[in-house]
C-alpha cells in the first residue's frame, strides 16, 4: 500500500553511488535543464521506499547543487543503492 516516502539511504554523491548510466543519462541529455542540474556528478542522490512491501528503493531524488531536485520513481528494485 502507498505511503509517505521513507529514506532508505540519504544523501551521498552521484559520483560515489553506484547508480547505473541508465538512470542518470535522461537528466544528463535534457537540454530543458540548467547546466548545473544535467552535471549529476556533482549532485547528491537520496533513495527512499513508498510502499510498505518494497524490498528496495523505488524513488529517487537527485538534488543539485542549486537546490532543484529530478524525481525518478520505480527505478529498477535490485539494482539501484544495493
């Protein structure tokens, strides 16, 4: 069942996480985003859990330096922080 977000793991860089390119080449390639916010190896990644049954994140919240956040949600349990 749907639930407030939970933080699993909290902020840590994107460059010292280990995402995969897959979930931060979208960001990287949308010309509709500042410069500041497409360099995602300067952001920080937070992950949280939005069901009470998920064994692993399905939400992640990018944040760049100037305080703008990306939002991915469902990004691939299993894969992502663990």
């Amino acid at each position: 069942m749907p639930r407030l977000p939970v933080l699993v793991r909290g902020k840590q860089k994107v460059a010292d996480s280990s995402l995969e390119a897959r979930y931060t080449a979208p960001i990287k390639n949308n010309a509709k985003l500042k410069a500041c916010c497409r360099d995602v190896d300067t952001s920080d990644v937070s992950l949280y859990t939005t069901h009470d049954d998920a064994e692993r994140p399905d939400l992640m919240v990018i944040e760049c330096a100037c305080g703008r956040k990306q939002y991915r949600t469902a990004v691939g349990p299993g894969r992502v922080g663990g």
